[in-house]
C-alpha cells in the first residue's frame, strides 16, 4: 500500500567543513568490541511487528484506507498543512506534546550543530558503548523514515472531501508515475535531440552514411530504425548513420569487430565518394580532401597492418589501403612501361602512395606474403598491386621494395605445383611486379638476374607441359617473355636465347603454327616473342654493350634464323583478311634490328643479306598493305604504328627510291599528300617518331633543301622528349653537316667568317651535352638502340623537370627554346661547366669560334623560319656581352671584347634589326608572337638565372656598358627594351641616375628593339602609361637640364621630354598642403606629387637650357611613336 506523500522540509544548507581526521586510539586501529559486550539485536519478527505499530498506531484502528481524489475545489488555508484524512485528536494536551518535541529537538540539533568533529566522534563512542551499534543503527534508521514522513510547516492547500473509492494497481500507475521509468538515468542516452532545421544534411557538412556506404538524407537519418545497426552511443544517437568523423574515430576502437566493420565501412565511403564521379558527392568529396582523409586511411591501414594479428582486421586494412591509394583507378596492366607517376592518382584525390613507409612495412609485408594460405587470395592480389603502383613512383621506391619480390615468387609462383593443379595455380600478379621493377631501375633488373629468378621461371615457357586450352598458361607464358623483353632494353640475361635455344625454338614453332587462330592471348603472345627477338637481335649487335661483356654475339644468332622466323610471321600477317597490326609490326621491328646489325657485323655491310630480304618483302605484298594503312591513316583512321615501323624498315633497307610497286619506294616531303600527313600528325611521341622518320629520309635523300622543309627539323628537335635521345642527336648531326651555303646562300659569307675547319658542325659537343647531359645512366630510348644499352638506367619516362637548388632548370629533353644559346651558357659557366668537360681531347676551338658559331646557327634556324620568342633571343644576345665578365676555362682570342668581333657584331645586328619597328624584314626571317611576351625579360631568363633576379643582371649588364662598352651601338640597343613601362620603375631608375650611361645611349626611335611585334603599338609601350615614380621623373628632368640628355639622342630625348609633359600638365587635384588633420595614403602622394611638381616646373624653367624650355612649352607636337 502507499502511504501519504510527504515533502521534506528545506532547510538552510550548511557550510561545508573541513575534514578531520578520525581520532587515534592507543593501538593504531579502531577499537574492537565483543559480541558478548554488544546488545541483542530483536528477531526479525518482533521487529516486523514494531515497524507495523509504528506505522498504523498501537491500539488505534485505522479509520480509511483509502486515498482521497483531488477535484477542483480546493481552498487556500493559512493553517497548518494536513496530508491524508483527518483524524481526531484530543485538543491542548497533544499539543503541547507537539510543542515540547518541537523545542528539544531543535535544541538537540543547535547542540549538534555547535560541537567540534571531535566532539561529535566521543558522542558516538560513547553512545555505542552505552548501547552498542544496532541501537545506533535503528536510531538512524527511524530518523531517516520520520524525515521523510515531515510535512513542510507553511502554507497548504486543503481539499473539500470527497468520496473515496479503491484504487487499482494500474489506477495509482496512470495517477501518480505517468511517465516515470523505472531507472530513468540509465535511458538518457535514448531522449530526442533536436533535428537539423536544414532540409538536407549536405548543407551543413553533417553526412552520414549506412554501411554500405550510401548518403543518407535527413528524412532516413530520423527516420530509419534501430534494427538496421545505423545507430550508435554517439554525439547524436537518435540520428542513423555515421559521420565521418565518428568513422575515423571508431576506426581505431579496440574492439576488434568494430574496428573491421568502420574500417570497411571508410573503404567504402572512399570508393564511393572520393573516387567515384557522381554529382551527389562533389560535396563530400570536398569536405574529405579538406579533412584529408585518404591521408588518414592510410595511416589507420598501416597501423592495423603492422601491428593486427586478425585475418579479418588484415584483409580489411589492405582493402582500405588499397582504395585510399586510389587502387579502383589504377591502369597498370599495358604492355609497355609507364612513367613514373610520384602524385596521387584518380585526378590527385586519392593519397600520393609516397606517404605508406615502405622501410618500416618490409619485414610485416614479407612475413604476411610468404605464410601459405595465411590471407585469402583477394588480399594477395590488392596487396601486390600497392607493391606494383609503388614500383613506378621512383626508382628509390622501387630498389625498397624489391627485397619482397624474391619471396613472393618463390611462395606463390615458383613453389607451386606445375602443371597446374586446382586451387594451387600460380599468380600473375608477383610475376608483373618483376615486370614492374625491372622497368623502374637498372638496380632492380641487375639484382634480379644475380638472383637466378628470371632462369626458374623458363618452365612456364615450355609448351609439352601447358594444359590443353587452358588461358592460365598462356599468360604465365606471356610474362615470362615480357620479363626477358625487359631484360634485353638493358642487356642483361642474354645469354638465355643462347643456352636455353631448344625451348625458344619451340616456342616459335608454337608462335608461327597458332596464328591463325585469331587468339587474342596467342596473339599477344606472338607479339611479345617477337619483341624478345627484336631485343636479344640488337644486344648481338655490338657485345661489348651488353652484361656481362660477350653474353650474346652476332656470330651466335646470326644461325639462329630469326630473320627467317620474322619473314614467315609478316608474310602470314599480310595474306589474312585482316592482318594483326601488332604482330605485323613486331616482326617488321625483328627485320630493322636484324638489317642494322647486318650493317655493322656482315660482310660489305651485308648487302647480300639485305637484297634476299628486300626480294622477299617485294614478294611478299608488303607495300600494298602499307599504302592501304597510309590511305586509311590519311582518312582518319589508326595505323601510326605499323607506319612508324614501315619508315623505319625502309630507312634501314637504305635503298634509293625506285618506280612504284617495289617496297624501295619511300615516303618522301618531295610528296604533297606526305606534307598533308606530317601536319596532321598528333604531337606526341608517336608522331615525333613518325616526323622524324620522314624528315630525316628527306635529308638524306637530299629532298629536303629548301627553307620550309627544313623548318620542322628545328622546330621538332626543340620538342623531343626524353627517351628520344637517339632521334634528336641523329636529327642534330644531320642539320649541323648540311650544306648550308647551298640552302642558304645569303648567310655564306657568315659561315666562312666562322674561321674554323669544322664550321658548325664545332657545336656539336656542347649541343650534344644539352641533349644528353649524363651518358651513364639515361631513360631507355624509345626504340632500342644497341648503342645505349649499358647506359640505360631506367626503362620508364622521367616525372616532370624540376628545377635544382639553383632554381635552374637542368640539361637534357625537352630543350629550352632558346637551345642555340646552350654554348654561350657553358662558356658563361666553363670554371665547372661538365659539357667542356667531357668534350673530346682533340676538341680545342676558341672562344670566339664557338661564340660565331652559335650566333650564325641561330641566324641559319631563323632563315628557315624558326620561330623563337623575342624577349628570349633579346635574353640570349645580353648573354654574349655578359662573356665579358666569365673568367677562367676557355682561352679567348686576344681580342679586347668579343662583340667587336666583325662576325660577331654583325650577326648581333642583323638578329637585333629584324625586331626594330622599322626594319620592314618579312616575318620569316623576324621571330615574333602573336601577342606581347607574358614576363617578358624576367619570364625568359628564369630557366638560366634560376633564382638569381633578372634585376641584379641586368645592373652587371649596365655597369659592364659603362666600363667597356665606349658607347657601342649595338650594346646600347640591348639595353633599352627593359626601359618600358611594362617593366617596374628599379630598371629604369638604373639606366636614368648614371650620367656616365645616359651620355653613350644614341639610339634612334627606329632602332630599338621590340619585344613584341606590332609597329607603332609595339613602340608605344616604352611611353605609356605616364610615368609616375617621383624618383624616375625627377630624373628625366635633372637628365635634360644638366645636358646628361640632349636633343641629337633622339629616343632617350624623346623619352624623358613626353613623360615630364605629361607629368606638367596634369592638375594638382587638389592636393594642397594642409596644416592639419588627417590624410590618407592617396591623399599624402598627391600632396607629395604636387610639390615635386612645382619644384621640378621651377627648376626647368628657371634653367638657361633653351632647348628643354622649347621643347616643354611647345604646343601641340607629334607622338614620339609616331615619328617612324
């Protein structure tokens, strides 16, 4: 039963005290008392009775049981508060009782109140050892339930009575405890927060997704169930889903199902979101590479990974590292080797793979690869595909991880059972990661082929032991070939088509026989042996290029009949409907290595060789199939490729051209429709390649004599790229060695005037270097190149160029536009310039000889219309008289200065008068742009300066033209192009404060050179806009005044007379001084402006110099740009 509700009285709260400690006793511990000494607690039934009595009253029947209902009539008494019903009571006597309780126990409690701790602890020893502790205890016990029964004395509200009635269970339930649960703190986590006034959650970047890693909306987060798993003790724990930020957290829970569960669920967000391209996750894609959370899944990935033991937790970290590193996106699986590519992938959103510490992971790495069926094969093959992408970031990279690739093959390709077994086959993947290193670094490929790993995968080469019709063999296959094509670009592991020639001899019957299946895997597999072929054909040329030395001669291969194997291949090509393109080439590649080596090691240049294999060719119908590829490229249609080869087998026949339907008939410039191709031509290296080919077939043939034939030979040597080293030094040496007093007479007289026996060709070790700076370790050519295999550290294409602690971007492909000038910078720096350096012993011109050189090779390139950028050729003409100022290295002529020089000075100024306004030279013999340079000066001397401004060499430019100049004209008009007004005010305050300079500048208006095209537009830059640096202006007037400028120098005249016109006649714009308050910036300048103003008008007017008052005051007058 309930009893009445009571409140408890409120009392004031005391203050708090300090605690004290207990008082010691004698013995250290608390006082022990005998349960003898202790009085007799009652039986439980005797105090069940006492409670009873206590509670109804002894002797007293209880008048109602029942609970009066509360009902609108109440009244407000200012009595003594009554709960329950009322009962009757006998007047004054229990009063006063109640009066008398009152008062001791308030005094009982100020008693209390006013004792000391220690006070109060002797009061209850001494009353526990009066009565012992139950006494105690029941004390406590009964004022603690007579508290609770206390109603707070005051006012109360009394109700009229009414009829009472028995209440119920579920009656007193619904009355009093209507929404009361039974622990309701335990339940607060699950109480409603407030719901996001947003529509959606995108607004506010509160995503949250399921786990499967789809957004959800604001409607789902509400309002999904909690059966579904999306909700969770979190910042919101009614919302479904998770953030990311929760993701993040609980992926390092150590709760290790929670842990996989949000680490999978990251992967999935990553691979939605992140890499994915749909609309709705610009958005969170934003936000992810804000928090940088590809970042953090790797790190999340790679700590599971070293430190987790769990299968699952293993399989799951690979899986996001996977994915945070972009994996989803990645293309590695062509057949030739991609560059290396150090930034992160899928567009820069995924985590660069530099950032997972390869070091740190070896040891976990290798261990979890070489424990048989320890991770499921799904995680192997993620697993080994990091590896791969992380093979082709760099080759330091890639020389940490190979360690791996020793153990990994041997558990999961050489260890496994062959033939092939069910659910025990070998991996692909392990052997493309050998593929993948071996590309990367020549370190790589070398301590492969020391480790015997390339001779014990030949077993997956032999045909007898394939399975029939099984596509798994024929890949094993596949990469092994490729692995040895790889190989041979380095000339290592040649020696194998010497000692293992029965297996390749099988293997090309197996070739040649499965050609017509039309196969893809049999094709690529053809394709592939014929590279192999193409590869070890070329390391036989000269065997002092391979390693080790002699591994492969040509006296070993050449009864090998790979010549007769190519020969059979494309005749089958040829006579299908439809031949395969790639095997058509790769065989025509095997004839070009052969016929080259045939030209090297055969008797008379193999001649004999080369006439049976053109008689075959003849017979075979090559050309019509090549003219049909011409025909279809020229339609727009594909073909470059087998084009590429075609030119290229034809340039090694070396044959001349003959009546049409021989093979001999070449593509030629003398051809309109081959003019139509090499313009239609992509610029990439494909169709470098093919422009090449054609070119220099031209050159050769001699075809090529005029200027516009020769112009794209300049302009693509310019474009080469690295790995097409071979082409543009082949293409370089074919230009140096043209005769160009028959090409271009009118420049004859500069040639002779070179004075050296070599003429131009005396550049060729400088421009090589520029070319090729580092002959010991280069990208693998495009082609291979027997002269190149020993130096070839890497088969992949460098990153991007970058420049070195200088800020100078460093030698090599592609060149820099103004390459002519690559001399003149080894002779600026010849106190440690490699390019003098590595020059042969018997190489010994002069200064002066290389400095003629350069300036007549340049001027030959512009003739044939060469297009170089003004403000570059401007940058490279101030770097001959900056020799000047070069000391040590080369030994000059005796000549005071080297722009004396009659050839020199000539070249100098014919370069310079073909960009003056008015020189009136055609425009194929005047470099220009189409529009004014971007940075002009500054922009183009960055690749060479580096870091050094153009500023500080400009100034060395100035003081170099005080001292040793004496006024020459052609030095005078290099430095006035950084006098325009595009140029900041510091230029022309150094040509402006040195009278020494001012007195030798006499340059008319129509000699001074433009850095852009345009006449009169062009020119007007060097006046307008106005200027208006104080410090300038005050120059140009000390300048006329003093007579440091004078009428008879018509530019620099010009120059200062308009700007101080133009400074006098603007008004003062009220620029008063003012005695007080404040002024702006603006506001202070005009003031300052206007008194310089006044001062510079008084000092020019109140001058004797007739001419300058005359030229001031004149009215009216003709633009100085328009004079010409």
């Amino acid at each position: 039963m309930l009893g009445n509700i009571v409140e408890r009285s409120s009392e004031a709260p005391r203050p708090p005290t300090a605690p004290r400690a207990p008082t010691e006793s004698t013995s250290g511990f608390p006082t022990i008392v005998h349960r003898s000494q202790k009085p007799k607690r009652p039986s439980a039934f005797a105090a069940a009775s006492a409670r009873q009595a206590r509670d109804t009253g002894v002797g007293r029947a209880v008048e109602s049981t029942d609970i009066p209902k509360i009902t609108a009539s109440a009244v407000v008494s200012d009595g003594p508060a009554q709960a329950g019903p009322s009962k009757p009571r006998s007047g004054g006597k229990e009063a006063e009782y109640a009066r008398m309780q009152q008062e001791i126990g308030d005094e009982n409690r100020r008693k209390v109140e006013e004792m000391t701790f220690e006070e109060r602890e002797e009061e209850v020893k001494d009353l526990e050892e009066r009565f012992g502790s139950s006494v105690l205890l029941a004390l406590r016990k009964r004022a603690e339930k007579r508290a609770g029964k206390a109603i707070e004395e005051g006012k109360s509200v009394r109700f009229d009575a009414t009829a009472t009635s028995p209440l119920g269970d579920a009656d007193l339930k619904s009355t009093y405890f209507p929404n009361t649960a039974a622990e309701p703190d335990k339940l607060a986590w699950m109480s409603s927060s407030p719901i996001p006034a947003t529509s959606s959650s995108a607004n506010n970047g509160h995503f949250r997704f399921d786990l499967s890693g789809r957004l959800l909306s604001s409607s789902q987060q509400a309002d999904l169930p909690t059966h579904l798993g999306l909700h969770h003790h979190g910042d919101q724990p009614d919302m479904a889903g998770y953030t990311l930020g929760e993701i993040l957290h609980l992926c390092r829970s150590t709760v290790p199902a929670q842990r996989v569960g949000m680490m999978g669920l990251l992967a999935k967000v990553i691979g939605v979101h992140v890499l994915g391209d749909e609309r709705e996750s610009e958005e969170v894609r934003r936000i992810c590479e804000e928090e940088r959370v590809c970042e953090k899944a790797v790190s999340l990935a790679v700590d599971a990974l070293y430190g987790g033991r769990s299968v699952t937790l293993l399989q799951t970290s690979i899986e996001l590292l996977y994915t945070a590193l972009g994996g989803p996106s990645w293309t590695l699986n062509e057949t030739g080797p991609l560059a290396f590519l150090p930034g992160p992938d899928a567009g820069g959103r995924a985590a660069p793979v530099s950032s997972v510490p390869f070091e740190e992971l070896l040891s976990r790495i290798s261990e979890l690869l070489i424990t048989p069926d320890y991770l499921p094969s799904i995680s192997i093959h993620h697993l080994t595909l990091i590896l791969r992408r992380a093979s082709t970031s760099s080759r330091e990279t890639a020389e940490t991880i190979l360690p791996l690739l020793p153990p990994l093959l041997q558990t999961h390709v050489i260890r496994r059972p062959w033939p092939l077994q069910p659910g025990k086959a070998p991996l692909l993947e392990p052997l493309r990661l050998m593929r993948d290193l071996i590309a990367s670094s020549r370190l790589c490929a070398t301590e492969i082929v020391d480790a015997e790993l390339p001779g014990s995968l030949l077993r997956f080469c032999v045909v007898s032991t394939w399975p029939e019709e099984d596509p798994l063999g024929i890949e094993l296959c596949i990469e092994v070939v490729r692995i040895f094509g790889s190989l041979a670009r380095y000339g290592l592991a040649a020696g194998t088509a010497r000692t293992a020639h029965d297996m390749w001899a099988v293997q090309g019957e197996h070739v040649r026989s499965c050609l017509g299946s039309g196969d893809a895997q049999e094709v690529d597999l053809a394709a592939a042996y014929l590279a192999l072929l193409e590869g070890w054909t070329t390391c036989a040329i000269d065997p002092h290029r391979t390693t080790p030395e002699h591994d492969l001669t040509w006296t070993q291969i050449s009864g090998l009949g790979w010549a007769e194997e190519a020969l059979d291949v494309l005749e089958k090509e040829v006579q299908k409907p439809r031949a395969e393109t790639g095997v058509l080439r790769a065989a025509i590649d095997v004839l070009v290595a052969w016929l080259t080596g045939l030209g090297i090691n055969g008797v008379k240049g193999g001649e004999e060789e080369k006439e049976a294999i053109r008689a075959r060719l003849e017979e075979s119908g090559l050309q019509a199939e090549l003219w049909s590829i011409l025909k279809s490229r020229r339609e727009g249609k594909t073909g470059d490729q087998l084009l590429l080869s075609a030119l290229r087998l034809q340039g090694a026949l070396a044959l001349a051209p003959t009546e049409e339907g021989q093979f001999a008939a070449r593509f030629t410039l003398d051809n309109p429709e081959d003019h139509e191709l090499l313009a239609n031509l992509k610029p990439d290296g494909l169709g470098r390649s093919i422009q090449y080919e054609l070119l220099r077939s031209s050159i050769l043939l001699g075809s090529a004599r005029g200027r516009s034939e020769l112009q794209p030979a300049f302009s693509l040597l310019a474009s080469f790229g690295p790995g097409e080293e071979p082409l543009a030094l082949d293409l370089l040496d074919d230009l140096l060695k043209l005769d160009w007093l028959v090409t271009v007479p009118e420049l004859a007289s500069a040639v002779k005037g070179i004075g050296h026996a070599d003429s131009i060709t005396l550049l060729r070790p400088l421009l090589q270097h520029a070319i090729l700076p580092d002959v010991t370790n280069i990208t693998a050519p495009t082609h291979i190149h027997h002269l190149y295999l020993k130096a070839t550290g890497t088969l992949r294409g460098p990153a991007p160029p970058s420049s070195d602690e200088t800020g100078r971007l460093p030698p090599g492909l592609p060149l820099r536009p103004e390459w002519f000038f690559h001399p003149i910078d080894e002779l600026l720096h010849s106190a440690d310039s490699a390019a003098l350096q590595q020059a042969p012993a018997d190489w010994t011109p002069s200064e002066l000889e290389i400095v003629r050189s350069t300036l007549v090779f340049l001027r030959l390139a512009l003739a044939c219309g060469y297009r170089l950028d003004r403000s570059a050729l401007l940058f490279g003409m101030m770097k001959v008289y900056m020799l000047e100022h070069q000391t040590g290295g080369m030994v000059n002529t005796g000549e005071s200065e080297l722009f004396r020089d009659d050839v020199v000075k000539e070249c100098l100024g014919n370069l310079l008068s073909g960009m003056t306004v008015g020189s009136g030279a055609s425009p194929s013999s005047i470099p220009s742009s189409a529009s004014a340079p971007r940075g002009g000066l500054e922009t183009a001397s960055t690749s060479f300066l580096g870091l050094e401004p153009f500023y500080q060499f400009y100034t060395d430019l100035v003081a170099l033209f005080e001292n040793a100049s004496f006024g020459d004209s052609t030095f005078a008009q290099i430095l006035l192009p950084p006098l325009s007004m595009r140029y900041p005010s510091d230029y022309r305050k150094v040509i402006w404060s040195n009278p020494n300079v001012l007195r030798l500048l006499r340059t008319s208006v129509k000699n001074v050179p433009l850095e852009s095209p345009g006449g009169e537009d062009a020119l007007r830059a060097l006046y307008e806009p106005v200027e208006n640096d104080p410090e300038v202006l005050s120059a140009y007037g000390q300048a006329v005044v003093r007579g440091w400028v004078k009428p008879n120098q018509e530019f620099m005249w010009g120059v200062a007379i308009y700007h101080l016109r133009a400074f006098f006649a603007q008004p003062d714009g009220g620029g008063q001084v003012e005695t007080g308050g404040d002024k702006t910036v603006e506001q202070e300048k005009e003031v300052a402006l206007a008194r310089l103003r006044k001062g510079l008008r008084d000092a020019v007017m109140g001058s004797r110099n007739e001419a300058v008052i005359q030229a001031l005051t004149k009215e009216g007058g003709v633009k100085p740009w328009s004079v010409v």
